[in-house]
C-alpha cells in the first residue's frame, strides 16, 4: 500500500513541508481548483502543483475529485460537451504521471452533515450526521446553511436543480452513470489512469434525491457496467460504513480480492441506534468499525493501492478545514501503518 494525504493546494493550512514529515508518506492527493465543475483543467495548473508536491519529495499520483458535471448525472443534452472534457481532464493528467482519478455520483449535494463542529467528550470537535437535525434542513428555503456543501449554488439555481432531478428516479440516474462510464473509461485505460468511484455519503437517499452507489449489490452492479480494471472504487469506511447493512471488512476483502480498489479512505465513524453517527477518533474502539479487519483484508490481499486517514476531528487547538487539520490525521496514518507493520512481521 502507498500512504497518501488530501491537501487542498497552496490554499490549504496544512503545508506540503509538514504532510512530508508523517512516517511513510508516499502520495498528494489533490485537486485542481481554479476552474469551474465540468471545464477542461489547464496543463499550467496541473504542472503547478505537480510541482509543488515533487518538490516536496512526494508523489503526485492521485486527484481527488474530477467533478462531475450535473448535466452528466441529470443526462441532459449538452452532456457530451461535459464528459469530452472530462476525457480531456483524464488524458492530461494521465500525461501529468496520475495513476487514479476520484470522483462521485451524488446528485447535487456530496458528503452531507448536520454539525461540522460537534464536540466529543474529550473536547476534540467532529464532523455528525443526526437524523432529527437532517429532518429539520431544507435546502430550498430559510438558510442555505447546510455544511460542508458547496455554497457556490444560488438558491433559484438549486430549485432549477430539484425540478430537474424530479424527472431522474434511480433507474435513470444509473442509465446515466452507464452513458458516462462508457465514455470516459476507454480513455482512462488509454491514459493509464485509473478511475475510482467514491461511495454515496451517507449511503442513502437525501432531500429525496437518489442515491445508487451506496451497498454490496450497487457496487457489484457498477463494476460490471465496464467490466474493466480501470473501472474501480474508493473504498470509503466511513462513508459505506455509516450504513449498518454494510459489513466493511467483508466488502474490502471481496473487493481487493478482485483488483478493483484502487484507493482507500480509511476513517472510523461510530453509529448510533437512530441512523446516526458520528465521525470518531481511527482506533477501532472509537467507533464502530473493526480497523484491523479491514487493514489485514487489504495485506492479505497484497493491496498495492493508495490509502488515506480520511477525516479527523479537530484536536489541541487546532483550526482550520473541517475534517482535514493536520494533527488527527497524521495519528490515523501512523495507526494504519502500525497495523500494516504488525501484519508484515506476524
Ligand atoms: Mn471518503
């Protein structure tokens, strides 16, 4: 396995000089942030940050994400303008040396929280999802204040949206997850870049949008839309994991066992009886998911993908992106190669 970190480029607090300094740190995961969603990257900005990460002494392997384009995921007419650029981000990047390209399938919102800043009994701060706080949000009227969700929406642009999304159930959503996938990934093998999709977060349908890419049977029923290597997964803990249906060791063992996880984000999140949860500290007693499981399912499996710490809480006073400080984060690495280290020499 390569260890990897998400860093938001020159903007981001945590610096390059800092991610370097975590034991076995291999990869940058980023992105390009100066375009809108759906344009064509410029070959000056990937260069750029290409760059910045190597000057670093680490690799620049991994986007996270190349959006997707509504108009793809809503397969209005003008989305083959959108997915001939989104080859055309997969080809350059594949030229820049990127071997895999995270991305998701989520109508309008992406991962979706009640509280950015809950405060746990030890005083760190976390990212929650409460069911009954959910039931009192709604996007189209009174504050747009839903966290951690793009803002960039103005509020007559989302009702356009919602309208639209009315005529897309999860039959058609998947249609046009098919249309894409045919599309981009002849290109992604040309490239060389492999495509990995990020699970629904939470696993379930939100604001009565659909949501497919949430459970054993989906992720099945997505690989074999292209039956391809170059078709593969992020597998998320916490985000397939803040369903209880989903049994996490199993799927990454199912999953590595057939080559098609190309990238881990490996978070706990722990879950209570309502449907709620709440992101936890990584160590497997913090939450409810088993860290040594999943980790030996990818060793014994000889994982040669990419993993990250996925979120963190906020810990000794830090501040700065939700989910993405330094501190917390760099204990989630060290602990998974902890475990990695004691399963080599077992
Ligand atoms: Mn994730």
């Amino acid at each position: 396995m390569k260890l990897s970190f998400r860093w938001y480029g020159p903007q981001d607090p945590v610096s390059l000089a800092y991610i370097r300094q975590i034991p076995s740190m291999h990869s940058i995961v980023t992105a390009v942030y100066d375009v809108p969603v759906g344009e064509v990257w410029s070959h000056e900005s990937i260069a750029a940050l290409k760059q910045d990460i190597e000057a670093n002494g680490l690799h620049f392997d991994v986007i996270e994400s190349v959006p997707v384009h509504e108009d793809i995921k809503l397969g209005l007419p003008t989305r083959d303008q959108y997915i001939a650029n989104y080859c055309e981000n997969i080809r350059r990047l594949g030229q820049a040396g990127v071997k895999v390209i995270c991305y998701n399938f989520m109508p309008v919102f992406d991962w979706t929280r009640t509280q950015l800043e809950k405060e746990l009994p030890d005083g760190s701060t976390a990212l929650v999802y409460y069911v009954e706080d959910l039931k009192k949000m709604d996007p189209l009227t009174g504050e747009l204040s839903l966290p951690g969700w793009d803002s960039s929406y103005a509020k007559e642009d989302l009702q356009r949206l919602f309208d639209l999304y009315k005529e897309v159930d999860e039959e058609k959503l998947w249609e046009n997850l098919a249309y894409f996938l045919k599309a981009i990934i002849p290109v992604a093998e040309e490239a060389g870049v492999k495509m990995a999709i990020h699970p629904d977060d939470p696993p379930f349908s939100i604001f009565g949008l659909p949501r497919i890419i949430n459970c054993e049977k989906s992720l099945d029923r997505f690989l074999k839309i292209v039956d391809s290597p170059y078709n593969g997964l992020t597998l998320c803990t916490g985000s397939l994991g803040s369903g209880s249906f989903n049994d996490i060791p199993y799927l990454v063992d199912k999953y590595a066992a057939m080559g098609r996880i190309h990238f881990m984000h490996i978070r706990n999140v722990k879950l209570l009886d309502d449907g709620s949860f709440e992101e936890s500290a990584h160590l497997s007693s913090y939450g409810s998911l088993d860290m040594v499981a999943i980790v030996k399912a990818l060793y014994k499996n000889g994982f040669d993908g990419y993993i990250r710490p996925d979120h963190g809480r906020m810990i000794w006073g830090e501040t700065g992106k939700p989910g993405y400080g330094l501190y917390d984060r760099a204990l989630g690495a060290s602990y998974l190669t902890g475990i990695w280290e004691t399963l080599s020499k077992a």
